[in-house]
C-alpha cells in the first residue's frame, strides 16, 4: 500500500513539477552554449522578427536593457516586417535614431487575431501603453486567417500568458477563448472552456487531461524554440547609439534616398516592384496571373471581428492603439483585376472601426500608385517603410 501511496505522490509531484514554472527553467537551461556571441541588446528589438514565442520574457529583455531617454513602441504586423529594404526600421533605426525603436514582432499568417492575444500577454509589460498595428489588406479575405495557418503560428506561452491577465474583461476573454478555440478546439479545456451545449461540456472533461498535457508540452517547445534559436548569442551587449534623435531627422531628404534607391532596383519595371523579384517570382508565370484576383472581396470577412477583438483587448488594458492601414500595389492590382470597390471598400471599414473605437489612424491606402512604394505586389519598399516608420515615432513620441 505504502508503494502505491508513494508512486501517486511521485507521480502528482511529477506532473506538478511539469506543469511550474521550474519546468520552463529547465527548458531554457537546455538551450545554454558556453561562450556565446555577444550582441547589443537593440538587436533584439529586430532579430529575426516574428520568432517570439517567448515574447513576453524577450520584450522585457530587450525595453530593460535601453538607456533612458529611448522611446520603444510595440509594433505588430506580418510578413512585411521581413522585406529586405534599406528603409526597413530593422535597418533604418539602429543606424540612424539615438532615441527610439521599434520592437517589431511578426510573421506571414499572424494576423489580428494572434495579435490580440499576443497584446492580452505582454500589455501589462508595455509601460507606455501603446502599440502599432500594421494591417495588410491580404488578411481580409472572406474566410479570414484559416486554422493551419493560425496553428503554424500560435504560441501557447502567449496563450497561457493571456489566461493568466487578470484585466481582460470576462467578455472579450471569453470571446477570445470561443474564436480560437474554433481554430484549435485541443485548446478547450478546465478555464478556458468553449462549451455551448452540455453534450459540448461533457467532451471538455473527457478530452482535458488529454488537452492539458499536450498544451504543456507545446508551451514548452515553444520556450525551447524562443530560446535555442537564439542560443549561440547573448543579448548582453551595449545598446548601440545611433547617430542623431528623431526630432531632427530630414524625412524629405530620406525621401530622395529612397527614391533614389527605389529607382536603381526597381528600374523599368512596369508594375512598381523590386526588379529581381519581378524576373525571378513574377515574368515566368506573368501570363497566368493576369485577372487571378477579379473574384477577390476584402469587404466581407470574419479578419474585421478578430480585429475588433484586438481592439477589445486594448481598451481592457487601457492601451492606445494606431492602427496603420496599408494600400495595394496598384498597378499590379489592376493587372490581376482586384476590384477598386474591394480595395476601397477595405479602407472604409477601418476607417470607421478606427473611430468607433477610439483609434488613430495611419491611412496609406491613398498611396498604391505611388513609385517605390512597394518591395513586390503587396509589400511594403523603400519609401512606404519611411512613412511607417515616422507615423510610427509621431504617435510614440513623448
């Protein structure tokens, strides 16, 4: 009997253990190199952005490590953050701005409803109580983001982080918990149930020690995966000064640079993209994209009730938001027959859902026709990045 007693005891100790904090420590003692490479704690704020599954540890790593006087603004978006321009504030800042960054978080496929729960877990750590959002007109299709696609980049530290923030209102929690749990229903389980129906009920206790264990094991690599691929450097180093404060940067003449730089790549390329990109990814199938976006709608979409979630979750949180509203390459557009209704009815809608909810708003929608603009049919290039980036220091400015 006494055998018993103790394997349960061992066991209910195991699973304790599990699921502390104790095992995350454990996991990121796993990830330690002896004598890693030493970078400045900036380059944190750039790195590889959009690998932040431990976002709330990293974010606070990298706003404790800064001088004072430096202003950083939480910016949130997706696949944009990566292009390769010289405009790119991954680039442009660290170089140039002694007195602000941008910590840049995002990939492809994280979209408004990431996003919110990534704000639910790290507001409480966003001491200016502000955030930036970039939103890509792509995400508002008519099935929103799909669930492998939300699953590719879902962080169950984020998720666990959310759980745990006692500010959110029991609404806009629940209607988190209910959303995405239609796109990873193994989520349901003991406090964060989406049951409607008893019979719905009764699956949530049957399925729940299942649920629990695979949510902990993938909270777990997901401290793993934010760590180890960061394993062979330290972010320990000085933060490196860049040459001159915000307030006295000449935006036209980095306009003419990037005009300049946007008239070398992009060349007599006829539809306003990168050269390179164009020979390479657009010439060899040009003929069958021709009219492929005629079907397309932007104005119909469950992505706008994700982004009133986001919205939710700023207001709960008491954390002001600008939302930055991007435009469509329009020469290419009207190439693949992506109607202007569509393209214009998009910015409409943000416009109106930025001022139901106490918004601001940067509206570049006005811009698709606008040279150098664009890196490559949808994202942003030289001379877009330069207007984020000063909308992004006009709101975050003290």
């Amino acid at each position: 009997m006494r055998r018993v007693v103790a394997l349960l005891a061992g066991a209910v100790l195991a699973m304790g253990l599990f699921l502390s904090p104790v095992a995350d420590t454990a996991v990121r003692a796993l990830t330690t190199v002896k004598n890693p490479q030493q970078r400045s704690v900036r380059v944190l704020n750039y790195e590889s952005p959009g690998h932040r599954e431990d976002t709330v540890r990293l974010y606070k790593q990298a706003i404790a490590g800064e001088p004072d006087g430096v202003t950083n603004l939480y910016l949130m978006g997706s696949s944009e953050l990566g292009v390769p321009v010289d405009q790119n504030p991954n680039v442009w800042l660290p170089t140039t701005a002694s007195d602000f960054d941008l910590y840049q978080s995002g990939r492809g496929n994280q979209q408004s409803l990431y996003h919110a729960i990534e704000l639910a877990a790290v507001g409480p750590s966003i001491a200016n109580k502000k955030v930036a959002l970039i939103l890509s007109p792509q995400w508002f299709v008519s099935g929103g983001v799909k669930a492998s696609q939300f699953q590719s980049v879902f962080s169950h530290a984020a998720w666990d982080a959310m759980l745990a923030n006692p500010h959110l209102s029991p609404s806009t929690r629940q209607r988190l918990i209910a959303r995405v749990g239609s796109l990873m229903p193994q989520l349901c389980t003991f406090g964060a149930s989406c049951a409607t129906t008893t019979a719905s009920e009764v699956q949530e206790v049957i399925d729940a020690p299942y649920n629990v264990f695979t949510s902990r094991v993938n909270a777990l690599r997901d401290t793993y995966k934010g760590v180890d691929y960061r394993k062979a450097v330290t972010y320990t180093g000085a933060w490196h000064q860049g040459r001159q404060s915000m307030a006295t940067v000449d935006w036209a003449a980095e306009d003419a640079k990037a005009t300049a730089t946007g008239q070398l790549k992009v060349g007599k390329n006829p539809y306003n993209m990168e050269n390179a990109y164009y020979t390479k990814r657009i010439v060899p199938q040009l003929d069958k994209l021709k009219g492929q976006q005629t079907g397309v709608t932007y104005t119909s979409s469950v992505e706008y009730d994700d982004l009133q979630l986001f919205l939710d979750v700023a207001h709960d949180l008491g954390i002001d938001v600008m939302l930055i509203s991007l435009p469509v390459n329009g020469v290419w557009s009207d190439f693949t027959g992506l109607p202007k209704a569509e393209r214009n009815g998009f910015a409409a809608k943000v416009r109106t859902m930025a001022a139901a909810n106490g918004a601001q708003l940067t509206d570049l929608t006005s811009k698709s026709y606008e040279p150098y603009y664009f890196f490559d049919t949808l994202h942003l290039g030289w001379r877009g990045w330069l207007d984020v980036t000063r909308a992004c220091w006009e709101f975050a400015r003290p």
